[in-house]
C-alpha cells in the first residue's frame, strides 16, 4: 500500500492519503489532550512531536509541533497508517456505533443559518479540505458568524487571510445578512 503525502499551507500539517476511506462520519479533530480509544489516532498521537490527528473522508491531517521536523516524523505517521490498513482493518471511524452531533432543528429553521450552512457546503468546505482542513458552522449572531477551522487550518499562518478574504467574502456576497466572519 501507498501513502501519498501533500503539503498544506500550514508548514506544521502534512496530509497523508492512504487511498482508502478514512472517516464515514465526517471530518475528525484529535489532539493530545482528546481521549479516544481509535488505535491509530492513539498510534500516531503517541509519536513525539505530534500535535494533532484530524480524520476526514479519504484523508490524515497530522499537526507536529514547531521544534519538530517532517523529516524526521512523515516515515512513522506513514508506518501507522500502512500498519492500520495492512492490519485489514477498514475505515478509522466508521459510522455503526459512532455520535455524531444532534441537529438543532431552531437552528435548520432559521433561513439564513440554512444558506450560511449551504455555502459553507458547497462553496467553501471542499476547497478547505483539499488543504487538509474543514470548516465547521458554530453561530450567526447580529450579522456575526462564527466558524471553526480543524485540520491544517487551525494554527496555519494563512488562515486568518483565508477566513477573512475567502470565507467572509463568499459568505457576504451569497448571503448579505452576513457582515462579519470570525474564527471561535
């Protein structure tokens, strides 16, 4: 099996590529202080140097920390990966068994959460997730909405210009009760 690799804007993300499917419940976030019982997320938190695990569809974001050099890092992170699949094991979440957040239906009422979630969807999260991220709806308040950003995306230097030249202004062109974007 081949792990591909892709570099992210964020120097401390690489994504990994196994070729297979990663996560049936939607993108992931890990970091070392989240207990999980995931055996490779476990595997690759427990190398040193390793910030963060972020699980999407088909991919592996991995976060080292700043003193930390890819270098020395990206052929373990590999091996654990290649151990997981090679082990027959399938998918790293799989949806039998998983939580997933329970819809708030006063929030899919209101119509302009709905177009914010939309173009959130449609327009922005796939472009997010080819850097190795993904961008989660948290509030729209008095024209304020406020996202998270997981993945490569959380900590990336560029990541305030992407919010704030992408984001904002895709969300306020599509749906002009927006005025702001703010990351929470």
């Amino acid at each position: 099996m081949i792990v591909e690799t892709e570099i992210t804007p964020n120097p401390n993300t690489l994504k990994f590529l196994p070729g297979k499917k990663v996560s049936e419940v939607g993108s992931v976030e890990f970091t070392k202080k989240t207990r999980t019982e995931i055996p490779l997320v476990k595997d690759i938190l427990s190398l040193k140097g390793i910030d963060m695990v972020f699980l999407g569809n088909d991919f592996i974001t991995v976060k080292k920390d700043e003193k930390s050099n890819w270098k020395d890092l990206k052929h373990s992170v590999i091996s654990q990966i290649n151990h997981h699949y090679l082990e027959g094991k399938k998918d790293v979440i799989l949806k039998k068994g998983a939580t997933s957040p329970q819809k708030n239906d006063l929030e899919d009422s209101n119509e302009i959460i709905v177009r914010i979630k939309k173009v959130l969807d449609d327009k922005i999260r796939p472009a997010v997730a080819r850097d190795g991220g993904d961008i989660k709806f948290k509030s729209f308040v008095n024209g304020i909405v406020k996202v998270e950003l997981q993945g490569s995306c959380s900590g990336c230097p560029s990541s305030i210009m992407t919010l704030k030249q992408g984001v904002q202004n895709l969300l306020c062109h599509y749906v002009p009760e927006v005025q702001q974007v703010d990351a929470s």
